[in-house]
C-alpha cells in the first residue's frame, strides 16, 4: 500500500521482528532504528498490547497466563499495522507490567 504527499507516493512497509523471550528481537529492533533513523519508523512491541487486567483484583492480574495468545490485543495491533501501513496516526496503548492494567 501507498499514500501520497503531494507528488510523491510514499510507500509503508512493515517489518516483523518475532522470536520467543531472550531471543534478540529487541536488539534486532534497535539495530534496525538505528540504521534506517528512529525519526523514520513507526515502532511497536507486542507487548504493548497486553489486555488491561485493571478489572481483576491484583493478586489475579499476577497470576495470568501472559504467554498465552489470548493475553494479548492482537487484533487491535494488526488494525494499527495496517491503519500505519495507511498513513493513518495511531494510539499505542501504555501496559503497566507492574500493575498488570
């Protein structure tokens, strides 16, 4: 997909960075920013998109499965991917991983 500003089409694209816990995504990301110029990337982490648990008492919130998929806001992520992809603005929610909410 492509939007245009003024006469020139800008062209989105989308780069995935996946591996399990320890395995170096965030390392890669960084690397990436750096080369490519963090002013020219719109960059999101999965874990941003931990469902807010702030409805559940604290003692439950801690003891949730966080490595199961249905922990996650995975769909709103894949509307801000493409809204992105787009040229549309978006909100990245803000997870608290010390409150769980």
């Amino acid at each position: 997909m492509s939007s245009e500003r003024g006469h020139h089409e800008v062209k989105h694209i989308v780069i995935g960075v996946a591996g399990g816990s320890g395995s170096g995504k965030t390392t890669v990301s960084e690397a990436i920013l750096d080369r490519v110029g963090r002013d020219r990337i719109a960059y999101l982490q999965h874990d941003s998109y931990y469902k807010d648990r702030s409805h559940l008492p604290p003692e439950e919130r801690a003891n949730a499965n966080f490595d199961h998929p249905d922990a996650l806001e995975s769909e709103l992520l894949a509307l801000h991917l493409s809204d992105l992809k787009s040229g549309r603005a978006v909100e990245v929610p803000v997870y608290d991983f010390t409150t769980h909410t």
